[in-house]
C-alpha cells in the first residue's frame, strides 16, 4: 500500500479538492482585503466572510454570526478568551486532560500572580469525575475551561452536565473544541456554553492558520482584547470598536485559509448536514452519538470500532475508554515493554503509515492516563481513511509488537 495517513487529529489530510481550489482562485482572481476597500472584489471578499461566519454560527448553535470571531486558530483563541477575560484574583476550574492550549496560557497568568486555578481530575480512562466539582469551586471561581474530547485518547467529556453547573453556579463556560468541531454535535445554547474555541484545519478540512471562537454577548462584553489594531472600522478614534466583530479582529485577516475555510464548510454541510443547526437540517439534538445521523463521526466511529476490536483480540492495551460513543476517532496505544517513538517509526518506514507519537503536547493528560513520560502512539482517523487502512494497521503492529517483523 501507500502512503496511510492516522494523524487526523492533528490535522485533516487530505482535504476535499474545493478547499485547494477555493484558496488558489482568491489569491489569482481576487486578493482584495475587507473592510477597506470600496470596489468590487473588496465586496465579494466581504461576502465570503460574512458566509463563513454564517455556517459556523449553523455548525455551533452560536446566538449571532456577529460572535464568530476568525483568528489564526484554536490555541490563539484560547490565549485571546482567558488572558482577555481572566483578572487579578480569579480562580478557573479546568480538568487534568488539557492540551497545553489551555495549560500554558493558565500557568502564564498564574506564574505572573493575576489567576489561580484547580484540575478536575478524571478517571483512569479519561473520564471527568463531575462528583468533585461542587467541592472544588471557590467564592472567587470565574470560569471552567475543558476540552470537549481528549486529543490523547479521544474521551469525550460531559459537556452538558458542565455547562448545567455552571449556569446553576454563575460561571462562564469555555469550551476547546479542537477535537470535535466539524465532528462531533455542538449546541453552544443547550450546551450552556459561553465561549468555544475552534480549528480550521481539523474535522472542519479547512487549511491550517485558520481557526476561530463564538462567544456569546454576556462574555464578550467581559472580555478585553487581546490585540489591537486596524479593523477598517470607527477609523476616526484610537480606541478599539467595542461591537462584535470588530473588537477582537484588529488586522488583516487570513482571507485565502478564510476561503478554503468556507469551501470546507460547505462541503461539510452538504455531506454531513446533521451537523448544522439551521432550520433546513435540523437534527433533535443528543448529548449522546448516534451514528446513523452523523455520517462523518459515523465512519469514523465505525473505523475505531474495528481498530480496537483488532487492538483488543491482539492483546494491545489502548489508553482511554473503550466504547465508541464515550470517544471520538482518537486511540492512543502504549507498546508493553518498547519504545513507542521505535515502533512509530517502523510504522512510517516499513509500513507507510503515518501517526503521532509521544507526549501530544498534553503532558497533563498523560499524567492522568498513566502514560507519562514515555507517552503513546496516536492513531487518529478522518473521513477519507477506509476498512483496508485500518486492516493493514492491525497486521502492521502485530508484527512489530509481536516481533514477526523483518528487520
């Protein structure tokens, strides 16, 4: 076989064609920027962005398109909703599974004295321990902030019983939705979420250097900004513009991943419009899977299904949860007794496939997994990987981990 990409989760490969083709037809037949100019291409530009806000608002049930704010991606808009939102003498709850897009910007604010904060811890599976979030608020706990599924073993978390608590508490409710968004069925209103972050260039197939966060007025209005600038807006005063959009994107933006941002959205909706919130394709909503409904998550569900059947008939461990509708795509293994960064590299060199290894910027969620420091061989799966790739993985790593390899 060729070349078999499983490193989905940290980016989609490939993408559906239109995204390519949409990002090289705005450099070659249009290139103009928005809010600046008072001509033709500058208005088809403005356009396209307003459509891009409109089907990610569908995609997240978010209350406005106006609150869909496009930045450089995921990690950028965390730093943008905790160091704009978070002040002197606040104190955040956040779980011990995080990717260090939300650890490092919380460590910085608490290195420099501003923040406190407190992990929920999991299960040895990954799984969120909610009896221990009424013991761990304090008088002055602002937020939680949580991944929606691990990017280390794919457990999805309770998002629904968090955002209930935290309606019930006073507290906003920040959601990473690196792992889900374009995947997964987000309702930020029934979720009770305040803020969710989000990539292009993941389950969403857009290109990288994309991405961006909705919020909802409540917590835009708390929220300070983290950069300043140009915004073609209000251009007589010095001052920042306080209405949404415009407050929280200073700058040009990324308008060729912007385009095929777009592309990949509509390709989405028109392959999976289960996952859109818009009165066209309105699905009940369910904080549980239901695979007949969403065909992307359904394929690949379906794959990991049959990858950890043949991982567990083979006597290979795999760290998290082990039924499909608590996890997305995501399954990390830890080889007994060798080195994961050995065998992924046989996996590359003898085998052609492509996956992630070692510690996936999560050095928290390893801790928790059990899993530290050696870390785990990611395979994550998209919509384009099939049965045949899956197949050709299992007899892959039986021979290595079985020692039938030839070397």
């Amino acid at each position: 076989m060729g070349m078999i990409y499983l490193d989905n989760a940290a980016t989609s490969f490939p993408k559906p064609p239109v995204v390519a083709k949409a990002v090289a037809n705005y450099i070659t037949d249009c290139g103009a920027n928005v809010n600046r100019g008072r001509y033709k291409t500058a208005y088809q530009a403005e356009e396209s962005l307003y459509e891009t806000r409109c089907l990610i608002r569908e995609l997240l049930n978010a209350p406005d398109e106006r609150g869909i704010i496009l930045t450089g991606g995921a990690t950028l808009s965390l730093n943008m909703l905790l160091k704009g939102l978070l002040k002197e003498g606040d104190h955040v709850l956040t779980s011990s599974m995080e990717h260090n897009a939300v650890m490092r910007p919380l460590e910085q604010l608490r290195d420099k004295g501003i923040v406190t904060y407190t992990t929920i811890p999991v299960s040895a599976q990954g799984k969120l321990l909610l009896e221990f979030l009424p013991g761990l608020l304090k008088p002055n706990t602002k937020a939680i902030v949580m991944t929606h599924a691990s990017n280390v073993c794919g457990a999805l978390f309770p998002v629904q019983e968090v955002g209930r608590f935290c309606r019930e508490k006073g507290l906003y409710f920040i959601l990473d939705a690196a792992q889900t968004a374009g995947l997964v069925k987000i309702d930020m209103e029934k979720m009770g979420v305040h803020a969710i972050a989000f990539p292009g260039h993941k389950a969403m197939m857009g290109p990288q250097g994309v991405g961006g966060f909705a919020v909802t007025k409540d917590i835009a209005r708390s929220i300070d900004p983290l950069i300043a600038g140009g915004t073609g807006s209000i251009s007589h005063t010095t001052d920042m513009p306080a209405f949404l959009p415009d407050k929280f994107e200073a700058g040009t933006p990324n308008l060729p991943g912007i385009m095929g941002l777009l592309a990949a959205l509509t390709w989405l909706k028109m392959n999976d419009p289960g996952l859109f919130n818009s009165k066209d394709t309105e699905v009940a909503f369910d904080e549980g899977i239901k695979t007949e409904v969403f065909s992307v998550l359904g394929h690949e569900l379906s794959l990991m299904e049959r990858f950890l059947t043949g991982l567990q008939a083979a006597g290979i461990s795999v760290a998290g949860p082990m039924h499909i509708t608590d996890r997305v795509g995501v399954v990390s293994v830890k080889p007994p007794f060798q080195d994961p960064a050995r065998i992924a590299g046989l996996l590359e060199e003898k085998y052609g496939i492509l996956t992630r290894v070692g510690l996936h910027c999560a050095p928290e969620a390893h801790k928790s997994l059990g899993t530290w420091p050696e870390g785990t061989i990611r395979f994550s799966f998209g919509y384009f990987n099939t049965e045949e790739d899956v197949d050709y993985t299992l007899t892959a790593l039986k021979e290595l981990l079985h020692g039938n390899e030839t070397t």
